[in-house]
C-alpha cells in the first residue's frame, strides 16, 4: 500500500514514545508505531487481536504436544502454526519493498524482512509464554530462546522457521556478512528499542534508494528520537532537510555534527557545508 496524502510523522512518534515508555517496553505497539509511517490512521487493536488470536492456536498446539519438553513444545508449536499452517515466510521476491517493514502488512500479507517476521514470531511467543527472544545476527534478524544447561534455539523465522546450530549460525554470517568473524556473543538478546531502531534503519534505506525524501526524513527523525546524537543520522537528516528546502533546520545538524565531533575526517566537508547552508538561508530572509 502506497502512502496516503495524511501522512503525519507525528502521529508515528507520539504512539513510539509510548510504546517504549511503557513498563516493560512493548514490541508490538512499537512496530505498530513504526507502521503509522504507512497509514497514520492505523487501527493497532485490529492488529493485537491476529497476535492473540495466533497466540491462542500456538497454545492449543502445545497442549498437544504435552510429551515433549515445556521450551520445546512450544518452539515446535510456534513453528508450525506460523511457518507451517500460516505461511509467514520471507519476502525474497521483493525484498526492498517499504511494506516489509510494516508489521500490519506482514500480518496480513504473509511475508517480511527477517526482522518483522521475528516480531510476528516474538509476540506470538510472549502471549504463548514461550520464552523467546530476539537476536540481532548481523545482517539478518533471529529469535531464539534458551533451552539449560548454557544451550540456546536459534530459529530464522526468513527462512520458514527453520532451527539453527551454532554451525548454521556462522554459515549464515558467511552469506549475509562475510567480512564478520562469527562469535557467541553475536546471538545475545536484543532490547525493544534496539529492534526499534532496526526496524526503522531498514526503512530509512529503503525510502532513500526509493529517493522518497520526505518519508526517509520521517523515519530519520525517530531514528535520532531513540539516538539523538548520532553522527550518520545527523548528517543524513541535513541532507534530506537541504534537499527539501529547509536550510536552517539543515544547518542545525549540521553544526550539530561539528559541535560532536571536532576532529572528525570530513570536518573540513562539514564547514564548507554549513557555510553553504548559512548563504542559502541568508537569500530566503
């Protein structure tokens, strides 16, 4: 679904401020948040309702498969109902579509980028009470949930929901990063607003291939709402602002980036920036 003509930024920030602040932090009303980019008027309770609902199958599926262990059964549920009976699955066809960043989209279309199908996966699996977390891999998002004695489940919810070792783990990092060195370390459990910020790094690349400035700006604001300081977005921002016109926004930033860092490489870059920025904004006055 293309954008409509009442998309409103604020309306994506006013509901993921909220969704972070909540006690604890929620993952589905913030990739909800994030889905608002698309349509403003988003009606989030529709879309809590599929998870519960799913949540529920997950949980008749584990009541039936009550031999097996408790983390187990669950996972195998999990897998079944989503992978298996519903066909949530990666969208390799058009991968770099903004749709497979929107949490409703992916609910209802079935498929995704590896970081939204896990966010299906995750909160089907909290409502469940499966212990499932996600997984920040480099490249491509995973779940996974700890099963004793220092052993965890990796699951690729991309790729069908297909159970990784730590073997399928470092092949995984060899196709989608092979400049990386696979460590453990790389499987830890990723907050909400890490996966937050994930989730709207990858929309932000997609607008701005797209060359939609607008939508990219949008989606850089909330990218420095969760890291205001950050050097990257700040210059992106300025960009996209000079781009659209906004001269003395854009000078913001950028005086902002000098102000952090004072002997960055492209600090000679920067200053011819800001002076060009300056002139620019002198000719609107």
């Amino acid at each position: 679904m293309s954008i409509t003509s009442t998309f409103s930024p604020s309306v994506a920030r006013e509901r993921l401020v909220s969704a972070l602040a909540a006690d604890p932090p929620r993952l589905d009303l913030a990739a909800l948040a994030i889905a608002t980019i698309n349509r403003p008027s988003l009606d989030a309770s529709a879309y809590l309702h599929t998870l519960d609902a799913l949540a529920a199958r997950v949980q008749l599926e584990m009541e039936r498969d009550a031999g097996h262990g408790e983390v187990l059964a669950g996972l195998t549920a999990l897998r079944h109902v989503l992978a298996d009976i519903e066909g949530f699955r990666g969208n390799e066809d058009d991968y770099q579509a903004p749709e497979n960043s929107f949490l409703d989209q992916v609910l209802e279309r079935k498929v995704g980028l590896p970081i939204t199908l896990s966010v299906v996966y995750l909160e089907v699996a909290r409502r469940a009470g499966i212990p499932l977390y996600g997984v920040p891999f480099p490249g491509h998002f995973l779940v996974a949930c700890e099963t004793g004695d220092d052993h965890k489940l990796v699951v690729d919810p991309f790729h069908g929901g297909e159970i990784l070792t730590e073997e399928g783990c470092r092949e995984l990092l060899q196709r989608v990063a092979p400049q990386l060195k696979f460590n453990p370390s790389m499987l830890a459990p990723a907050p909400v607003e890490l996966i937050a910020y994930r989730m709207l790094s990858n929309l932000r690349r997609v607008y701005l291939e797209r060359d939609e400035g607008e939508h990219g700006l949008a989606v850089v604001d909330l990218l420095l709402m969760l890291a205001p300081n950050h050097p990257g977005e700040l210059r992106t921002r300025a960009a996209l602002l000079a781009n659209l016109g906004a001269y003395r926004a854009a000078l913001k930033d950028v005086e902002r980036c000098l102000e952090l860092s004072p002997d960055a490489p492209d600090r000679d870059r920067l200053e011819l920036t800001a002076r060009e920025l300056r002139e620019r904004a002198a000719l609107l006055n």
